[in-house]
C-alpha cells in the first residue's frame, strides 16, 4: 500500500523535500511510519525520535487525512492505502 506525508515548516529542510511517497505492509502503525520516514530522510531522527528511548517525540502535531492521532489510536493508529499523514513540528515558547 502508498501513503503520502507532508512535511511543513522546519521538517521541509532537515528532510529536503515537502512530501513522501512511501510503499508500507498492510496494517503499518504510525509509529512506523514514523520509522520509514527516517529511513528515507535521516535528517528527521533527531526530530521525530528521542535518541535515549528511541520512542517518537510528542513534539510533532500528526494527522492523519485532517485528524489528529490524540483522537484517533495515537502512535498505534492504523493507516490505509492513499491516506495522507501530515507532520507538523509544533514550537513551544515563553
């Protein structure tokens, strides 16, 4: 199956593009997801990854076609082929 993920704002340019294709097994989580997109743009570890426990940052705002996974089954939410996923690094400041 093919998902597509759209990379926005600083996420564009540690990955060098705006938007994956990726080939997943059926009943792919978007933990890893997660995982493949690192494979395809290792610029993102960092980001997307805490490198101690090697578990996804909560830092990233992931939807899926619109929603949000808090809504949804989190990390272990369930894609399907054609949803798009969409990663959005979220700043916190003071």
């Amino acid at each position: 199956m093919t998902v597509r993920v759209k990379l926005i704002g600083s996420f564009r340019g540690l990955s060098g593009n705006d938007e994956l294709e990726l080939k997943l097994k059926e009943s792919s989580s978007i933990r890893e997801v997660l995982k493949i997109v690192v494979e395809q743009a290792p610029g993102l570890e960092r980001a997307l990854f805490d490198s101690k426990c090697e578990k996804p940052k909560t830092n990233t705002l992931i939807l899926v076609n619109g929603k949000e996974i808090g809504v949804l089954d989190n990390f272990e939410t369930i894609v399907e082929d054609g949803d798009k996923i969409t990663l959005v690094p979220v700043v916190h400041g003071g």
